[in-house]
C-alpha cells in the first residue's frame, strides 16, 4: 500500500491487493418494503417492487455473494429473517416521521447503524423515490444506486410546485446522485439524465420475474387490449381512449386499465367520467400476479401510452410473455422496443398516431406474431435473473475495485 500501512488480510482492499478477487461479496441492498407506503402493516410477508425482487431471484441462486436487504417502517410489522433462498432480511423501525415529513432522515440514519453493524463490503440503493438512495449514498460504504423513475426527469414534465412530493424528490435525488459513488441505469435515458452528477455509471436494464417466460399464450378472438399502469397524469390514459374510440366499434375492441388509482386525483375523477361515456373501456384494478399472468395470456397486445418512463416493467413482462407491444417513443422505452422489430412505438400526444400503430397490429395479425417472437427472444437474452444478476455482480465488483 502507498501509506505504508499494514493491511488486514481479512479486509476487501486486502484481497484486491493480494491480485485476486474475494470469493463472496457481502452486499446491502436497501429496497423500500412496499406495505410501509401502502399501509399494510398487518401483511406477514415483504412486498417488493418487480423488478428488485426479479433481481433477488437471480442473486440468491449464487455462491460468490451474501445478501443482506434492509427496508425502514414507520410502524412496527412482522418480518422473516430470512426471503428466499438464504437471503437475510432487516426491517428497521425508524419511527413515524421517517417519510417524506422528516425528509427520510430518520430512516437514513436508522440504516446507517445497521450498515455499520453489517459491514458490507457494497451498499446498494434500488431507486430514488424514496429513501433508497440516500441510504446508501450517505452509508459510508463504497454503494451505487439504481434508478427506476428518474425524479427529476418526472418533476419537470410536471411543473412541479415548491415544497411538494415530486419537488422534494427531485432534490433529495439531485443530493443522492452527487454523493454516491455510482449510478447503475437501467437504460439510455437514465445515463442521460445523470450526465454531470454521477461519478460513474453502469448501464444494465431490469430482470424480469421467471414466470413471466412460462405464460402459455391463448389470445381473445376479439381484440381485448391491456394497459397495465396505474391511473396518472403520467400514463396518459385519456388521450388514449380518445385515440381508439374510433376503433371501438370497428374492431370490436375492449380496452382494459389494469392498475390503481387515487380517488381524490381530479384526473383518475375524469378518467372514471371518460370510462362512463366509453362502455368498450373496463378498469379492473390492480392485477395482482395471478391476474397479471392470466391477463397477459390472453391480450392481443400490451399498450403503454407514457409521458414519460425509464425501465417499465410492464413492457418487459409483455415481451417475456410473448405479447405484442404498442407504446410511447419516450424515455428508456426505446432502449428497450426497437420500432417495427420487437414492437411498435408511437408519439403520446398525437392522437392519430397512436391509433394508426394500433390498427396497423390490428390489420396484420402475422405481423403483430412476428414481434412478439423477436421480443420474447430479446428478453430470453438480456432480461433473465440469471442473466442481471450476473450484470451486477460484476458491477459490485468493478466498484470495489475503484474504491480501493
């Protein structure tokens, strides 16, 4: 060492040193448990978003690493020790001013301890909506973060005003980027939005849970069309009904809104107005993974008419499944349908343009096949557990190594 200082064989640095890497990498992963948010206390197991827990199914199956997932709760909740295959799981109380009222600092600080206490050798924040990233960014410990919805990319497509969630968040990310020692994008987009704070950067997308590869396709005979997001200014659901309402009747078609929404929203109020006067549109809800899998069976085509957007998962999930896709040329969604191979893509604010794309699917069933296939390949090959989790090990690997 150039300090002359003598190293502890035990240590990482030791053995990067020592010209080999370390057999297993002890790794933080800090992933919100989604029945804090939603006020699920009395639930008995975590909630995790798909793709986090997509990832954990491709990491427990490894050897070279020992996972450690840490989630804060506002109100004390049950919890295993254990998920999965041997992963080990920490749910801390950080009390109930460890939301955005307390600007996660509480909850920061809470996983702070426990990072001491584990002494991983990588903290890794999954996304920065919450507090996620600035649990690891502020953990002293060589971490990375993950992107999922670029805040600041959403707060400004919003106008967001002083002092509301999407304002806070875009700052609080802005912190968290330009503390941490590397940002892992799931798409182009991503690398984009953080040019100028990150100090490195990976590009890898999400995984995508094996079920999804196993759905054994049965399509409606009439067109029944399925866009799986929740009911936001964001997903752009009323231009969309607007743009096939032309269809409806010509087609047959029915639209189907799988995802939650807000009922004091003024805009979830006026899509309930436009379902109202749209009887070939039905909004079932949330689709919990049964439902999901069962939907994605038998839609015609997956449609996502996004205003903005990184790494959806519901596209991803569609091309595993084998479903055709119809969605917005914004963002990550790119990156991730190329136009006329794995899909179609079209333009969110333009009326007639996304009801051409539908209809040229509609017209040519072969073709819609075609893309579907050519997806479902694509997935097979960059979007597996197995394969993502490889992708960040070598990540956790390569950051180690810069640390030093």
């Amino acid at each position: 060492m150039a300090s002359g200082r003598r190293a502890n064989p035990c240590s990482v640095s030791a053995r990067f040193e020592q010209g080999r890497y370390m057999k297993t990498l002890r790794v933080a992963m800090i992933i919100p448990d989604n029945r804090d948010e939603r006020r699920q206390y009395e639930l008995n197991e975590p909630q995790f978003g798909p793709a986090p827990t997509a990832l954990l199914m491709g990491l427990q199956e490894r050897e070279d690493i020992e996972l450690h997932v840490l989630a804060t709760t506002r109100r004390p909740m049950t919890a295993p020790e254990k998920i999965g295959k041997g992963i080990h799981y920490h749910l801390l109380d950080a009390g109930p001013f460890a939301g955005l009222s307390g600007v996660y600092l509480p909850a920061v600080l809470r996983l702070r301890r426990e990072i001491q206490r584990l002494q991983p050798d990588v903290v890794h924040g999954q996304g920065t909506e919450r507090y996620c990233a600035l649990g690891a960014a502020f953990s002293g410990k060589p971490n990375l973060v993950t992107i999922h919805g670029n805040m600041r990319a959403i707060a400004r497509l919003h106008r967001a005003r002083p002092f509301t969630y999407l304002w806070i968040t875009a700052r609080l990310e802005s912190l968290a980027l330009r503390r941490t020692g590397g940002v892992l994008c799931l798409t182009r987009h991503s690398l984009r939005e953080v040019q100028g704070l990150a100090k490195k950067t990976w590009l890898l997308p999400n995984a995508v849970d094996p079920e999804f590869f196993q759905v054994q396709r049965q399509p409606s005979t009439r067109p029944w069309i399925v866009c799986p997001a929740n009911i936001v200014v964001l997903k752009n659901h009323l231009k969309l009904i607007d743009a096939l309402a032309p269809l409806a009747k010509t087609y047959g078609l029915t639209l189907v809104f799988a995802g939650g929404g807000n009922p004091r929203d003024p805009y979830f109020q006026a899509f309930k107005q436009r379902l109202a006067q749209n009887p070939w549109c039905q909004h079932e809800g949330f689709w919990n993974r049964p439902q999901l899998l069962e939907g994605l069976s038998k839609a015609t085509m997956v449609i996502l008419p996004s205003l903005e957007d990184n790494c959806p998962m519901a596209i991803l999930e569609a091309m595993a499944a084998g479903v055709p896709v119809a969605a917005s040329h914004v963002g990550g969604i790119p990156d991730l349908i190329e136009d006329g191979v794995t899909g179609v893509l079209f333009d969110p604010l333009q009326e007639e343009c996304i009801r051409q794309r539908v209809q040229m699917l509609l017209d040519q069933p072969e073709w819609r096949n075609q893309l579907a296939v050519a997806a479902r390949r694509k997935a097979q090959e960059h979007h597996t557990p197995r394969v993502v989790a490889a992708g960040h090990m070598n990540i956790y690997r390569e950051l180690l190594e810069s640390s030093l």
